[in-house]
C-alpha cells in the first residue's frame, strides 16, 4: 500500500490536531486560517504552525482546502474508494448496489501518480454543487497493472516513452538492452513497477504495438486498453481437459433423434441453442435446448473463475475473447451437428393462439440435425431452399409459424420491436475490411429471438415460484424527462403522439412504433428512442424488463458466451437434482435441495457481470470504428449521400450511404453561415440564410479526414 504525502508524526502535535479536527467539525462552513487560530485560542504569531498542521490533514484526506485559504472537514461520505479510469478526463468510479457508478473527475495535478486500473482513494472537493463532482486522489490502495501505451522517444543513453494520455504527465524509461530493437515513434506498452517513485520512473516493456495510425497497431491498442486475451491461463487450460473427461452420472432424457438444429450467423463457433416445433393436435409442441455447461464447468474451479473474472465473451470483426476456453466453447459444449451433446431442455406446449399452455424443463442429450445460418433459413422461408434446407424445409415452416404466433403475444403486450441494424464488416486475408455494410435483421432472427424469449421468461417462472435466488435481466423504464425529450426529436421529425405517449404507457409507444411506415424514419425514430432508455442490467432482483414488456426476465439460453446464463443453469441445476426422476413443470412449485449461491452472492456477480458487460460494448463499438474508419480510408475525397442521424451544438451527425457508416460533420466546417443550436427543436438554423439541418435530413457530404486512432471520421458539406 502506498501513501502520498506526508504523514503527521510529532506526537506534541496529535492533541492540537484532534482540536483542530472538531473545531472544523463543528462549523457550518469552511474556515479561514486566521478564525481557525482565533477559535483555538492561539496567539496569531502559532499561524504558522496551525497552517503546517492543517496542510498536513489536507494530504491526509481528512481536511479539504476549499480555496481563498478556507478549510473545511471532510466526512466519510465524501471519501470514495473505487477505479481510476481514463475517458477524455480521468474519473474515480465507485460501483453502487444497482451497478450505476458514481464519478469523480480528477484533475492531472490532483492524479497524485496514479493510473488508469489503479484501486484509489479519493477525497471529493466541498462546495461543489453542479456538474460532475471533482477531487483528488490522496492514496493508491493497488495498482491495477494495466500497461501504459506511449511513444518510444530514442535517446543516446536511455529510451524515453511519453505516454498517450496528456494527464499522466511525466515520461517513463526503459534499460538499452530493452529498447535496442524500437523504433522512434512506435507505440508501446509498458509496465510501472508497485515500488516506482520519483519523476524519472522506470517502466518494464509488455508489447510493442507497432507504428501509430496503423490498423493493426491500432486493434492492439484496443485490445489492451480493455484488457482482452484470446488465451486463458495454464491452469485453465488444464482443469478444462481434465473436466471434459468427466463421467456424466446425472439422468438425462434422450432427444438424439428430435430434429433440433441451430441457427446462428456464418462466422459463429460456438452454438448454444438448437430447436425444432411440431404441430400437435392441440396447438404446437416446442424443444428449446440449451449447452449444458454447467456440467463441464464447475463452481470455484479455475475454469469458473476465470470465466467470472471475464464476465463474457467479446466479440471483434477479426475474431472473438472467449469466455471459456476454446476447447470448451468450440468443442466439448458447443451444440455442433452430428455429436452428441449434453443439453438442459425447455419442452413447451402452446395453443394454437401460441399461448403457453405447460412447458417442462429437464437435462437432455441431443444431436443437432443441422448447422443453419439465418441466410439459409431466411431463403427457405423465402421459398428459396437451398440443398441443405430443401430436405427439412417443411419444418422451418412450421417453427417459422410458430415463432410467428410466439412474437405476436410479446408484441401485443406492448413489447419495444427495436429495428437498429448493426454495422457488418468483411475482412480479407490479410484482417482488412474490404465491405462494410448494414446488417439486415430477418425473420430468420426473429425466429430464434421469439423461442429465446420465451424459453427465457419460462425458467424465469420457475425460478420466482420456487424461490430460487438468481440472476435477473432487469430493464429499467425510462426517466420522464428523456421521454419529453424523445416526444420533443419525434416532433421534429414530423411525427406526432395522438395519445398522449409518455413513461408509463409502453403499449401506446410500441404501437404508435409501428405505424410509423416511412423506412427511413423510422430507423431514425428507433435509434433516437434507444437513446432514451435506460441500459439493462443483471440484478438479483426480478425488477422487470421494461423493453420486453416482461415482469421478470433472466438470461438462460447462452451459457457458453454469459457467465450469468452460467450461474442461472447451476440454480436450475440445483432443482433438477431434487427431481432425479425427471424433469419440473416452470408452473407448478418444485421441492428444492441446496441451492448452488445465494441472495448475497448473486448480487455481487451481477454487479460484476454488469461492468463486464459495459466493458465489452465499449470494446466493441471501439473496434467496430476502427475498422469502419479504416474502411473509409479508400474513399478519402469522395463524395457520397448522407442521412442525419443527430444534431448536436457542434454538428451534424450522419450516416453515410450506403455503407451505415457513421460520421460528424463539425459545425467549423458549415462555413457558409454562423449556425445555432435550437435544442427544443434539435436542430441547427443558419442565422443569416435561415437555413435548417434536422434529424432525417438527406445530404451531399465529402470524406475530409479520418483519425484512425480515435475511430473518427470528419466530413464536409456539398452544397
């Protein structure tokens, strides 16, 4: 543990210190130097001395400088011990019970040598009451050993690396023998040392990254920040092969000869779900199987905790971070065709309307039938089946009709049908993007999001009627205010509300939805929307899923890629055992044993597998820009057609077309007019020629630059 600043020592010292701490204590408000002395009944020749004792506090954290020389105590609720994380400013997040963090913005010079990763306590500067509160860091509790990026700087005795981030601002140095074979100008990733100290800080090299601006360089850059790996430990990779040969004593039903297949995108490896339908005399018969495993991984094992650790798996254009080892999630779980595989089965009974009317859950071995994309099923129920499809085209039909009839009940109770396509990014052989364009959202997807959602809500049933801890999908409604505002953009547009939409009324949001008829705007509409709603969270308490419409909804169905799907599995594991003879009915109360966690544990991995998850997006989408503005580079110059997205006080905005591709035109390059920002109306209006950019707006645009290190691309107007 490493302390900044000195410690108060002098043992003459402590009595008048711990006045000096109640007098503060007892105040209303900060107290100047002089009072202070004055209320301690000293003669002001001690100034002197009271100010060294009370700056000595202050590099404690336990007095504040409020500035102009006033002085104020500074409570336990104003100490925060949480993360320093870099994003534009450096803040201290502290995870809260609901997994929203509280920020603290901290200052380079308020840094006090800390970095990125570091486990830190802060004190938060008093006196503040809007905006984001500030303070500083008085304590480095545990480095978080999250390497530093900087630019080698070749010296005639030593290498310099400069870091990237302007707020740690003090350079680090290698030993020659290390740095021999860098270049000047490459980035790299270097290491601090727990015992560094000092301005001339010595630093370990972890990798070299290459040169700045350089797609690859710049893949590596994200894969560090966010602290990804492809490969897991040794004593994961050895716990895996030992489980894998692992005897299976529990009863299983036998589905081998069911029709099940899986439907995934072209490029998955891992496949967590297969399912088949038949048509029954009173309605329809569905098989949802799911991975088993949680009978490969078990609890507190290296496995386990390494897939907790990483919370889930990170899914990049050029590949994927697995949660669990590849020869776990790409061989022994994976529901690959023709094998025989270890599932848990949700088998479901609905009426002809697609009411569920039983469904049973219980442990299974399978064989998937087939490997399906959702192209090859898309053109089968498109009347177009290929030889792969053309043998079992009847029977995608027939789920097609089912999934149907499922999707039809979710959506009449006033589910969100949020249509926001996702960028698709091709790579050559060489990992460079060669297309990118709008991924098309099918009924093929549909399909398995109709049997996913309702295999889903079917466990979540159970595990509320039998009073099982677990690990809830909760979603949040939205805040009215961000509702009025969406009302507000959708105005703007052109549309209106005729009923009166707002918080509360999901069903009229989601009807009023799917009137909207105009493609364009619609897509536009949707995106907005997804801007004002709250982000889901896993909670150990069923809250409700707000964009489901669903009263209580968990994650069961990929336990392969979510760890929380994972500890759902061990709780239904832990009623199946009490019920060796079968399967339970998801409606009917069953005897429980021992459940595998509790209320308590449940929470903490939810909160965990929460930031996990906010992590991964943000890697994602980081490398989703990367390659899309790597994309983009062949077209510097170009002109293309554009849509607005949104409008902000420093611009617009917009996607390019066809690609989906999105970019800012900043407001410094709408040279022809002085443009304002009219935030009730979102939109900007030239002051002098009147005239107006809005969301959905059609422009000409020009690819002016495109900084690859931050993923952005700059675009210019054509009149």
């Amino acid at each position: 543990m490493q302390f900044l600043g000195s410690r108060l020592s002098a043992k003459s010292d402590q009595p008048i210190i711990a006045k000096i701490l109640k007098l503060l204590l007892e105040q209303k408000a900060p107290v100047r130097m002089r009072k202070l002395v004055r209320l301690l009944g000293l003669p002001i020749e001690s100034k002197r001395r009271i100010r060294r004792l009370v700056q000595g506090l202050v590099r404690e954290g336990r007095v504040s400088a409020e500035g102009r020389g006033r002085y104020a105590v500074i409570g336990e609720p104003h100490r925060i011990k949480g993360t320093l994380v870099r994003k534009g400013r450096a803040f201290v997040l502290k995870p809260t019970e609901n997994s929203e963090t509280v920020l603290l913005s901290v200052h380079p010079d308020d840094r006090a040598g800390a970095l990125p990763g570091d486990t830190v306590l802060a004190v938060a500067k008093l006196g503040q009451f809007k905006g984001t509160p500030s303070g500083r860091i008085v304590e480095i509790l545990q480095r978080g050993h999250k390497p530093v990026l900087g630019i080698v700087q070749k010296g005639p005795r030593r290498c310099r690396i400069v870091p990237e981030d302007p707020q740690l601002n003090q350079s680090y140095y290698l030993d020659k023998d290390v740095s021999a074979d860098l270049g000047d100008g490459m980035l790299v990733a270097v290491s601090i040392p727990e015992d560094s100290e000092g301005g001339r800080r010595q630093a370990q090299l972890v990798k070299i990254l290459g040169a700045p601006g350089d797609l690859h360089t710049e893949l590596e850059r994200i894969i560090l920040e966010y602290g990804l790996n492809d490969s897991h430990p040794v004593d994961v990779e050895r716990e895996m092969s030992e489980k894998t040969a692992l005897v299976d004593r529990v009863a299983r039903k036998d589905l081998r000869k069911l029709p099940l297949v899986t439907i995934d995108p072209d490029d998955a490896k891992d496949f967590d779900d297969a399912v088949c339908a038949e048509k029954t005399s009173s309605g329809y018969r569905l098989w949802v199987s799911i991975a088993d495993v949680s009978s490969y991984v078990k609890p507190a094992g290296a496995v386990d905790r390494e897939a907790c650790h990483r919370g889930l798996s990170v899914y990049f254009p050029a590949g994927v971070f697995p949660m669990l080892p590849s020869g776990l999630s790409e061989y022994a779980c994976t529901l690959a065709p023709g094998r025989i595989r270890r599932a848990m089965t949700v088998e479901l009974e609905l009426h002809p309307d697609g009411a569920v009317r039983s469904a049973n859950v219980y442990r299974s071995l399978m064989k998937s039938a087939r490997r399906l994309t959702y192209r090859e099923v898309q053109q089968a129920l498109d009347g177009k089946p290929s030889r792969k499809t053309r043998p079992i085209q009847s029977h995608l039909l027939l789920m097609a009709e089912c999934a149907g009839l499922l999707m039809e009940r979710i959506n009449a109770r006033g589910a969100l049908d949020l249509d926001i396509p996702e960028q698709e990014i091709r790579l050559n052989d060489k990992q460079l993007p060669v297309e990118v364009r709008p991924k098309q959202r099918l009924f093929a997807h549909r399909l398995i999001e109709a049997f996913m959602i309702t295999a889903n809500e079917a466990i979540a049933n159970l595990l509320q009627l039998s009073n099982t801890p677990c690990i809830y999908r909760v979603h949040p409604p939205p805040e009215a205010d961000k509702v009025t505002a969406f009302i507000q953009m959708a105005r703007a547009l052109g549309i209106d509300f005729k009923d009166g939409v707002d918080n509360d009324s999901l069903k009229k949001l989601s009807d009023y939805l799917k009137g909207i008829k105009d493609g364009r705007k619609n897509q536009i509409v949707h995106q907005l929307l997804l801007r004002s709603l709250m982000q889901a969270r896993y909670d150990a308490d069923p809250a409700g899923h707000y964009g489901l419409a669903s009263d209580a909804y968990l994650h069961f169905t990929s336990p392969i890629r979510r760890y929380p799907d994972l500890v759902v599995h061990r709780q239904v594991a832990s009623i199946l055992e009490a019920h060796p003879q079968g399967g339970v009915s998801v409606f009917e109360k069953p005897r429980v044993s021992n459940w595998c966690y509790n209320h308590e544990q449940l929470e903490n991995i939810a909160v965990w597998c929460t930031q996990a998850e906010r992590r991964a997006q943000e890697a994602e989408r980081a490398a989703g820009r990367l390659y899309q503005a790597a994309y983009m580079q062949e077209h510097l110059g170009e002109v293309f057609n554009a849509a607005v997205s949104f409008v902000t006080e420093f611009g617009l905005f917009v996607q390019i077309l066809p690609f989906g591709i999105e970019g800012l035109v900043h407001i410094s390059r709408m040279t022809d007019d002085y443009y304002r920002y009219i935030p009730d109306r979102i939109m900007l209006v030239g002051r002098r020629t009147g005239k107006i950019y809005r969301v959905g707006d059609a422009l000409k645009i020009r690819i002016e630059s495109i900084e690859l290190s931050r993923g952005e691309i700059d675009l210019g107007l054509i009149s």
